[in-house]
C-alpha cells in the first residue's frame, strides 16, 4: 500500500488516531477502491456502506460505485465521471484524485483484509461517538444508544461459521441417523412435540389469549418441563411477583389447591406440608430463575440472556417473557406498533444470536369480545403486523369454560398453532386443572388424575 500517502486526504481529520493509525485507515479505504476500479466485478463481494469509509469524498466514490452496480453499469473511469457529476468530483478533488485511485491496486487478492480494516475502524469510530454522547450527556437514554452501537457493532461483519460443507453434512447425519422426533427442546407434551418437534433453538414463540385464559400458567407448565429434563429456564416476569409464580408452580408439583397458599399455615394439612417442602427442595435445584423487576427493557432482557448462556453454554436454554406489551419502550418512536416492532424484532435477533427459544406472551385485543365466536385468530394480536412477521410460531389459547359458565366441567383448552415457519399449523387440545395451573394431554388424562401426588 505504498505511494497512497501522496493522495488528497479530503476534508477530513480523523481525530483520536494516531499517525501509523490514520494512515493504516486510509490506505485500507484507497485499495478497496482501487481493487473496484481494477477488478468491477468485485463489488459484489463487498459488504460495505457508504457510512463505512471515514473520508467524505471516499464516500461519495464508494456510493457511485454501488448505484452504478444497481444499473448493472461497468464501473471505470468513464462511468464514475458520468455518475458523479460536476459537483461531487469538486467535492472529492477532481479527476486527479480519482486517476490515481484507478491505478493505486495492484491486485484485487487481499480485498478482503482491506474491507475488514475498514469495518474496525468504523466500529471503533462509531463506539466512541456513542460514548462520548453518554459521557457529555450522562442520560439513561444515550447509555441505551451507547448499548445498542455495541451490539450492532459486534454483528456487523461478522462471518458465519458454517460452511456449506458443515449444512450438507448435517443434513446427511439428519437422512441416515435417528435423531428422535424432537429437533428442539422437549415441550413435555406427546401432541405439542407431535405438532412442532419441540422449541427450536434461535425461534421467536409467541403465546397469546385473552386475560385468565391461562396463558402464563401454560408458559410456567412449558419452563417447569424444561427443567425437568435438566434445562435451564430465565421467566422475566413483568406482571406479576416471584413469590406468587412459584407458589402456582409448586401447587402443580404437589396437587396443592392454590387457593390454600393464600394462607398455608392455617389452610395446609400434614400431608400438604409434606408435600410442599418436597416440591421446594425440588424448585431449589432447578435451573430457574425468576426476574419480576418492572419496567424492564429489551437491553435488561438481552443482558440477563447473555449472562446465563455464558454461565451454561451448552444446556438446553428456554426463555420465558410475561408479557410483551409490559416491556418498557427505550427510543423515540412515531407510533405505538413501531414500538412494539422494535421490541419483537430485536427478541427474534437475541434468540437467535443466543440460540434460544424464547416464549413471549402477548395480549390479545378486545376484539374477540365482540364476536360470537370467541375462538382467537393473528389479526387479534395487538400490533398484530410486526408480530405475526417476526414470530416463527405463534400460539392462541382458548377456553371454553370461561365464556360458558354453565359448562364448567369441561377442562379443555384448545391450542391453537396459528403460525409455525418450518411445521404443520393445526389444534392441539389439553385438559387444564384451573385449581393447580396443570395441563396435561387430552390423550393422558384419563391415566392421570390431577389429585394424585405429582412429586
């Protein structure tokens, strides 16, 4: 990269760098620029932006570049000429700034170690603006900024590291190996594994119904099965207190009334406490951890995932959210189902960067009241666009019981698989035991009665 010191530099100094820096920076910039010009076609191997170059007129070049691309034009000295016009070739130094470029690259080789030169210097660029933000302002809100630049950041550039060798070979194991039916961690249920395989690990699950359906007892049922196998669980709980969700798990370890935890000490039988501290030496050794702070953020969400993959790389891993619409909007947003956009979307990029399921509860609208079918469907869902586009499976709960009262033998829940990407969509139906927050398969119910000691 020899001689690239000689060029025009533009109107920009790049401040915080040190020479042998600025000068590494600069001449990275110039070869991806002269590698174009020498080989056109590699400007389709390039991920790079605009934004991406520290120089203005390195800019304006690069941006030339990319739209001559999207015309499907050749990129020389003659087009660029063309597509930048009089007035970006004053602002970039003239033709002879743009002649020596053509000529800078004597191979298009080491594109690639350029290119990554650039990105490191852009990240750094771009890490120190956002802490210089936090540091002049010290707010909450360009603490967030400075987070979420981090976290872009570390993606932006990042190589996959399967190979097309590494798919075809997984693929080929799948053909000639038995793998179970479960692809993804136990759900606990033969009809809900039936239907999707289990949770498959990077999936955006979104569980909704209508208030006292039975959506978090449900979710708390899916996490207890997790943890049963030897999973791990997170249940970031918006809603309601850690002391009540345990409580409604260990009345469905033990067959325990939940009405009795109102008052144990007065309502428990001898065998009940028995039962009960069981069921806590039980809970204790579980993987489960409950966060019911309020007014969480996605970043808080994020933080806490982090935290427990790095702590158990390699466990089977669910995460559980009660619910999406309590979780705190950080930014500036035009609308209210942008915001809840922005939330759905950056959960499906944690789950899969994490590669964890992650089970998101969601209300539904009041829509459903007005009709005399009160069977749920997706346009029910509140800010339905982002989350039906962001979700790989979506389920809608209904029960029957609570808008018939007079039918209050009938225990049944339906399940309705509304979405899944890579499976069937269809009805799975649980029998559900209000008193103890169980479900259990339609098919199991007649072999297990919901009294008998499930410890």
């Amino acid at each position: 990269m020899n001689g690239t010191n000689n060029l025009q530099l533009g109107n920009l100094c790049l401040n915080g760098y040190y020479a042998d820096e600025q000068t590494e920076l600069l001449e990275a910039e110039n070869m991806v620029l002269g590698a174009v010009f020498l080989e056109p076609s590699i400007i389709h191997e390039l991920i790079l932006e605009p934004q991406h170059f520290s120089q203005r007129s390195n800019q304006f070049i690069f941006k030339a570049m990319l739209e001559l691309r999207r015309q499907d034009r050749l990129i020389d000295m003659i087009t660029m000429l063309d597509q930048l016009g009089t007035g970006k070739m004053e602002a970039i130094g003239g033709i002879s700034y743009l002649s020596r470029l053509a000529v800078i690259c004597p191979s298009a080789a080491n594109v690639e170690e350029y290119q990554r030169i650039v990105l490191e210097y852009y990240k750094n660029r771009e890490l120190k603006r956002a802490a210089a933000n936090f540091l002049n302002n010290g707010n909450m809100e360009d603490a967030e900024r400075f987070y979420q630049t981090y976290l872009h950041m570390q993606e932006l550039g990042r190589v996959h590291k399967d190979t097309k060798q590494d798919v075809i070979m997984e693929i080929y194991d799948e053909m000639y190996e038995d793998h179970d039916d479960l692809q993804g961690i136990d759900t606990g249920y033969v009809s809900l594994n039936q239907m999707t395989s289990g949770w498959n690990k990077g999936d955006l699950i979104i569980l909704a119904a209508r208030p006292s359906m039975g959506k978090t007892a449900f979710a708390l049922n899916l996490a207890m099965n997790c943890c049963k196998k030897g999973g791990v669980v997170d249940v970031f709980s918006l809603e309601m207190p850690n002391k009540q969700l345990v409580k409604r798990m260990l009345s469905g370890l033990t067959g325990i009334d939940g009405a009795k935890w109102r008052n144990s000490y007065r309502l428990f039988t001898e065998e009940d406490q028995a039962k009960a501290t069981t069921a806590l030496e039980i809970y204790y050794k579980w993987n489960f951890q409950i966060d019911d702070h309020a007014h969480q953020t996605v970043s808080d969400i994020r933080a806490r995932i982090q935290k427990t993959r790095r702590e158990y790389p390699d466990s089977d891993y669910l995460v559980v959210i009660d619910y999406l619409q309590l979780i705190t909007v950080t930014g500036k947003h035009d609308r209210h189902d942008l915001a809840i956009a922005s939330i759905t979307q950056e959960l499906k990029r944690i789950a899969k960067q994490y590669q964890v399921p992650i089970i998101l509860l969601s209300q539904l609208s009041r829509g459903v009241e007005q009709r005399i079918d009160k069977r749920p469907r997706m346009s029910d869902l509140r800010d339905s666009g982002s989350i039906e586009q962001d979700a790989d499976v979506i389920m809608l709960l209904y029960r029957d019981e609570y808008y018939n009262r007079e039918n209050e033998e009938n225990k049944i829940i339906e399940i309705e698989i509304a979405k899944q990407r890579n499976g069937p969509v269809g009805m799975v139906k649980m029998v559900f035991a209000r008193e103890i927050g169980m479900f259990v398969d339609v098919l199991d119910s007649n072999n297990k009665s919901f009294n008998n000691e499930l410890i």
